[in-house]
C-alpha cells in the first residue's frame, strides 16, 4: 500500500503575517466590475422578493380593482426601492458575494477588468 503525502496549509499566526501587495489597475477595475455586477444582482433579487411579496396582496382597494396604470407605477416603485435597497448595501447579499468572488476575479483580473458590467444588466 502506497501512501501519497497531503499537503495542509498551516495557519497563519500573528507573526507570519504577509504583506499584502498592492493592487494594480486591472486588479482594481477588475474588483470595480465584481461590486457593480454584485450590486444589480441584489437588486435584481430584491425586485424579484418584492413583486412576488406584491403578489400576495389582494388586487383591490377601496376604489375597486386597481388599474392597470396603478400596477405599472406600483411596479416602477417596487424597482425603485430594491435599487435602492441594494446601492446602500443594508441587505448584504452583494457583499457576500464580493467576498466569495474576490480570489476569482483577482486571480483573473486581466480579462475581469475588460468585461463591460453595463452592458449586461441594469444601469445603476
């Protein structure tokens, strides 16, 4: 029976701490892109949470059945808020996500910080 070393990574004390490095431009863009791609996608989780909670609500009002104008604005509004939820970053869904895509895209900051973020999803 043959047996194959592992290698386990040691953990870091307070005195092997490592310098970190200073980010270069790409890497930089690059983590511009990740925080405005991880922005819209709250956002657009939010819009989501809040038009299927609408849903649950009773299409009536003292007046009668809401109009079709009414569930246009009241669409617009429900953007609107989840925007804005998501750009003050209360919810904290984008920040998970930079967290756990920040080795990923630094590692491949070069093509990460030519990627167009605006051009695939919502304007901010």
């Amino acid at each position: 029976m043959t047996t194959t070393p592992v290698n386990v990574p040691v953990a870091l004390t307070s005195q092997q701490s490592p310098k970190a490095q200073p980010l270069t431009n790409d890497q930089k863009a690059a983590l511009k892109n990740l925080h405005d791609a991880a922005t819209q996608f709250e956002g657009v989780f939010l819009q989501m949470v809040m038009s299927a909670m609408r849903e649950t609500v009773p299409q009536t009002s003292i007046f009668g059945q809401d109009s079709m104008s009414e569930s246009t604005w009241q669409s617009m509004l429900d953007d609107q808020y989840s925007q804005q939820m998501s750009s003050t970053g209360g919810f904290g869904l984008a920040q998970q996500l930079e967290q756990q895509l920040r080795p990923l895209v630094l590692g491949n900051a070069a093509h990460e910080a030519s990627t167009n973020v605006q051009a695939r999803g919502i304007d901010l």
